[in-house]
C-alpha cells in the first residue's frame, strides 16, 4: 500500500485538569516554533517566501523600538483577512499587531460596531487609541463618477456622527501609539500605556480588560514576566522551509466514565471538531478510535475530499461517556489496525506512553509522529 506510505501522525484527545499550553515557545528573548503555513491553493512562488521573511524582519524590528519598556492566547492568525482593503498595510506593523492578538490577547483600539463616542469635553472623538492621532471626519460619496468628502453631520437621535461617518487620519503624525488602532500611520511604533490611553473610548480592549491599555496587559503576560530587555540588536530569524507529505490521522477519543464530569466530553468534541472542519487538509487520510476499558474502531482510514468526509467523521463521535480507562488500549487498537503504517522500532513502550499523556493537564492535542517504511 504505498498510497499510505509517509509521515504518519497518531492524535490523543484526552480530558484532565487544566491547559495553558502553546506550541510556540520563547526561549532566550526569542520565540521559537512559529509556524507560517501558506494555502494550498496559492500558486508556487519563491517570491512569497522571500517577502514572508521581509515581513517577520520588520516585525522583530519593530518589537524591538517599542520602548514602553485578564488576557487570553489565540490559536492563529490569518494575515489576510485583517486589514481592510482601503487601509495601506504595512508588513511589520501589521505582524506585530496581529501578534499582539494570538500571543498576549489584547484586541483592537477601534470599535466598527462604535466608531464614535461622545467624550468628556463634549466633543464627539473617534474611538482612537492614543487620541494624539489627528485626522478629520468626513463622509466619502460617489456620484456619477465623481468622489468628494463633506463633513459629517450630527444624528439627532444618538448626538453622534451619522452612520456614514468615518476617521480620516492625517497623513502627518507624530503620536507613537497605538500599534492596535491603525496599522498605516509611519509615527506609530509603541502600544498604548498609562500615560496615552484613552480609557474614554468604547474600543474592544476597554470593553473586553476592563479598560486596562494594552501595555498594561503585555507587560503582565508571562512573556514579560520571564525575560528581561535585550541590550543588544535582535538576530535575524530562522527559516526552515518544509514542504507538507501526505498525512494519515487517527484521533484516539476517550469516552470512559471521568468524561462525564465537568462537560469533559463535550469539550473533547469541540476540538475534535475544530480539528476536523478546520485544521486537517483535503487529502488526508483520517480515522476515529474510542477507548473505556476497551477500544473500538468507529471508522477506518477514509481520504479528506470535501465536507461529506468531515460530517461522516463528525457523526461518529462519542456521545455517551461510560466505563473504565485504558488510553494504552485505544493506542493500541491503532498499531493492530494499521501495522503497515509503523516500524518496530519507532513504537514507545505503553508505560511510556501512559506516562506522556498523564501528565496532560486539562485539554491536549498530542501528536507522536512516526515514519513508515518506505
């Protein structure tokens, strides 16, 4: 069978007691294991390659100059849905922003839902962080081919700017903050603190910390905690260019009588799902395993081709938790199903394995990678 001949990965699922784990690991002022996927569905170019590391360069040089010396961590980040089409993007600025997003749970210094507010001063401000960004409002019309600006007018209703109503910034600045408002201002190179925030707004950080800037909450992640400023310039970033092979995935899901307490099943099914519908690519090769005491196959290998494959994965997931625990069982159960994907010597011993996964705290994805013969 040397369609399934390969890397050949073997998901735990497995429910314990709590998780704040991550893949990406800082280490020595450096995060390491950042994971950068291009679609499949984007043509080759080496020239997108080259311009990913351009744009991570900027992005260190740019955590680097930020000089101000409840939060919680994405699973990723998708660098082309975050910028609206009329906003110049840039590279660097934009990285650190979304970065700022997956890694220390900040959230963004506007408010589409709120773009104004009405201030203290009486004046109607944009929702800005730091209100020394300058600009105009103004509502952008076009008629018969012909495009002008007209000042906004006041909603008798609400005292604030009409639905139309936009924040125009000037092209000059010399305000630094905020990285988590606009990502096109060039002055722009700090994150809002205590001095410049604007606690007056109805941003998404004010409404989601408790009106906290967002240095406040990166300067009291663990990032922060645990390391000290660099006195020197930053290295360069490491590349390691991989192509993906063809993956074969089995998810081992546990379904003994300790998932029924604390929504331990459902939230097992939550990520099997995420997996399912939005992580593993069209043309994997995917089966279910269920362990108690015992283990049971709910479904053989079947290839990724569309939605059909992921709903009928999606209809065999437990739904009743009940029985004993034997996670060596269900590993088991795969190693005897799927001998020919496996050599001997690659297999763990299973009170290594028993041991690895008993050490999960909460919800944890483990994937132990094995090569096959080839």
């Amino acid at each position: 069978m040397v369609l399934f001949r390969g890397l050949v990965f073997l998901l735990l699922l497995y429910l314990l007691q709590g998780s704040n784990s991550s893949f990406v690991k800082l280490n020595d002022n450096g995060y390491e294991d950042i994971i950068v996927a291009i679609d499949p569905g984007v043509p080759e170019d080496e020239n997108i390659i080259e311009q990913l590391k351009e744009q991570y360069e900027l992005g260190k040089s740019l955590l680097k100059s930020l000089d101000t010396g409840t939060a919680w961590k994405g699973e990723q980040l998708d660098m082309t849905k975050e910028t609206p089409e009329d906003e110049p993007m840039d590279a660097g600025r934009l990285l650190v922003h979304e970065w700022a997003h997956l890694r220390w749970g900040v959230f963004d210094e506007y408010n589409e839902d709120q773009p104004f507010y009405s201030a203290k001063s009486k004046k109607i401000e944009a929702t800005r962080c730091s209100t020394g960004i300058s600009g105009l409002n103004r509502v952008y019309t076009c008629q018969g081919g012909s495009c002008v600006f007209r000042a906004c007018r006041t909603n008798s209703t609400t005292k604030l700017y009409e639905k139309d109503c936009q924040f125009f910034p000037d092209e000059v600045q010399t305000e630094k903050a905020s990285v988590m408002f606009m990502k096109s201002i060039d002055s722009v190179v700090e994150f809002c603190n205590g001095k410049t925030h604007n606690h007056e707004a109805p941003s998404l950080q004010n409404i989601k910390c408790g009106y906290r800037s967002t240095w406040e909450v990166i300067s009291n992640s663990e990032d922060f905690k645990n390391s000290t400023p660099m006195e020197t310039s930053p290295p360069p970033p490491v590349f390691s260019l991989l192509r993906p092979r063809e993956r074969i995935v089995c998810l081992v899901l546990d379904k003994s009588g300790s998932m029924s307490l604390s929504d331990r099943l459902n939230r097992m099914n939550q990520a099997a799902k995420f997996f399912l519908l939005q992580t593993v690519e069209n043309g994997s090769w995917v089966g279910m395993v269920h362990f108690d005491n015992t283990a049971s196959i709910k479904s053989e290998l079947i290839q990724i081709k569309g939605n059909t494959e992921r709903n009928t994965l999606l209809e065999s997931l437990p739904s009743v938790a009940s029985g004993g625990t034997s996670i060596c069982k269900g590993i088991e159960t795969v190693f005897q199903t799927f001998p020919q994907f496996f050599l001997p010597d690659t297999l763990w011993s299973k009170q290594f394995i028993a041991r690895i996964v008993l050490q999960a705290p909460w919800l944890t994805l483990y994937i132990y990678t094995c090569n096959s013969s080839a």
